[in-house]
C-alpha cells in the first residue's frame, strides 16, 4: 500500500515540476524574442537616414 502512495506522490510532484520548467522555457523564449526586437529596433534606428 505503501508502494501505491510513493509513487502517486512521485507522479504529483513530476507533474508539478514539468509545469514549472516549462513555464520557465516559455519565460525564456519571450525574453530572447524581446532581445531580438530590440535589437532589430536598435539596428534600423542606426542603419536608417534621419527625416
């Protein structure tokens, strides 16, 4: 009966902690796009004549 409940916690707390990873690849992934629009932005500004 043990045996049960060890691996139901198990279960629970993988689940619990794929969620939290994943919830940080996507914070990851929006940062890095965030970089890379900036950037784009930064790079026009400078490439660009002024009006």
């Amino acid at each position: 009966m043990a045996g049960i409940w060890r691996d139901f916690v198990v279960a629970v707390v993988t689940a619990l902690r794929r969620r939290d990873e994943q919830a940080i690849a996507d914070e990851r992934r929006r940062a890095v796009e965030r970089l890379a629009e900036e950037t784009i932005r930064q790079q026009r500004r400078t490439t660009d004549p002024p009006e």
